[in-house]
C-alpha cells in the first residue's frame, strides 16, 4: 500500500488543517463512499444545544447521530421522547442510538429500554452492571434493540477492557455486542486494531478517536494527530466487512469541537479513500 502523510489524507478527503478554531466554524469535506454509516456521538456537543449539534452534524456530511442523555434527558416523557427523536429525523439524520447509558438498578434497565423504545431507537449504548445482565437479555429479546456494551480503560471496574465485555457476554443473546471504544483500548495498552478484528461478529458500534499517548493519562486529539494506527483500523473494519457504524466522539475541545471533529473527520475519510 502507497503510504501518505496525513496531510495527503486531509487533501484527499477534500479538507484542508483548520487554522482558526472559532465557534460555529467549521470546514466543509467531501462524502466519501464506505460500507458503514459515519455517525457522531453527541456527547461530542456536550456544551451545546441540541439543534447546535444537529446542525454541525449535518454541516460534516454524517448521517448518523447517537444521542447523550443533555440532548434527550433520560427522565424525557414519552411525548417528549418523541419530539425530540423526531426533529432529529425530520432533519435528516438516523437517529439510532443513545448513550452512554449507565444501568446500575433493575429499575435502569427498565427505564433505558422504555426510553429507547419510546424514541424509536434501534441500539443502547450502555454499561450495565454484571448482575444485571440476565434481565438486559430478557430486554433486548423483547424489544429486539441492541445493546452495545461500552469499554472505558483504565480505572473502569465493570469494563476496563473489550475482553472483560466479551467475558461477561460470551454466552448471551448475540444482540448484546459491543461498541468498541478504540480510545480507550489505546490508553489500556491494548491493540484496536486487534480487538476490532477479533470481535467482530458482535460488533455493532464504535467510537473513532484518537489519544495522544498509550498510558493511563492519554488525552483526546484530533484523529490522525495521536498514536492511533488510524490506516490499521480502516483497513481491519473494510477486511471483516463492518457495516456498522462508526461515531466520532471528539472529547477535546468541548467548548468549541467542530473545527477539531471537521479535521478528524476529512481525515477518516481520506484515510478510507486510500487503505
């Protein structure tokens, strides 16, 4: 394969390095074909509104958005649940999952999946605990929504690694799967690249990011700036035929992401165009 810096891969991606960072800026990129859905976790515009975080996500060419509970509260009526889900489809994005949702009661499991189905979704992002698990099964064959169980890293109890999720899973309803945090893999010392490939059969979800270091205290930056092998991850989701999706959740910057999620976006995508 030709190797490219990463500033090849931002022109290919039709984007060019961001110099200014105001807010409600942003840097237009071109769409570039892929077998799974390009997606942006909300948590991303966690100091913004929820019309403010439609708008950049359609600004960036993605299609799909995960919602955090600050732009559809868990305690949201069913009514209201609705309205939310449907301004959010009305202006043209799938609206398909939520979260991250922590479940440490059985009265959580009930809750988060009432919230889902009143809002229509077809995943949760979640973190239940271990012995909830039974009842999230009963759950998701009930409601046939997905739960995609989420690795935190280090100083996570419940799922540090994708292998304590696989662990605890391993013998349940395939619809509980993962959503691979590959930041979070980094900063544990394990290889994304890896445990992409090596649960892929229940991979339905995935957070694209980059960190700075492989240690404990790696920090969030722009994709392609950090120690992420970015190619590697392309090249594994085109190998085992990912047709999930993948969600950048961009932690830096929170109160001003977009010229930083624009950047790690053209990036991705000019990445996909070349690998």
């Amino acid at each position: 394969m030709k190797k490219y810096s990463r500033n090849e891969f931002l022109k290919l991606a039709g984007i060019g390095i961001p110099v200014t960072a105001t807010r409600g800026a942003f840097y237009p990129v071109r769409a570039a074909a892929q077998p799974w859905q390009l997606a942006v976790a909300s948590y991303t515009f966690r100091n913004f509104s929820l019309d403010e975080t439609i708008r950049a996500t359609l600004r960036l060419g993605l299609s799909g958005i995960a919602l955090k509970s600050m732009h559809m509260p868990l305690e949201s009526r069913a009514t209201e649940l609705q309205q939310i889900a449907g301004k959010v489809r009305a202006a043209g994005l799938d609206l398909y999952g939520a979260g991250v949702i922590y479940m440490k009661t059985a009265r959580d499991v009930e809750d988060s999946f009432n919230y889902a189905v009143n809002a229509g979704l077809k995943m949760i992002i979640g973190v239940p605990n271990h012995e909830l698990l039974p009842l999230v099964e009963e759950k998701v064959k009930l409601t046939n929504i997905i739960l995609a169980i989420h690795n935190h890293g280090p100083g996570d109890k419940l799922y540090s690694s994708v292998n304590d999720v696989y662990e605890k899973i391993k013998g349940l309803d395939k619809r509980i799967g993962f959503c691979i945090d590959i930041g979070h893999v980094q900063r544990i010392g394990q290889d994304p690249v890896e445990m992409l490939e090596r649960y892929k059969d229940r991979l339905y979800d995935m957070h694209m990011k980059d960190v700075n270091k492989t240690a404990e205290n790696g920090s969030p930056v722009e994709i392609g700036r950090g120690v992420i092998d970015i190619p590697g991850v392309i090249k594994t989701l085109k190998k085992i035929n990912y047709a999930g999706t993948m969600a950048f959740e961009y932690e830096k910057d929170d109160a001003d992401p977009l010229p930083g999620l624009a950047e790690s976006v053209g990036y991705v995508r000019g990445v996909t165009k070349t690998v």
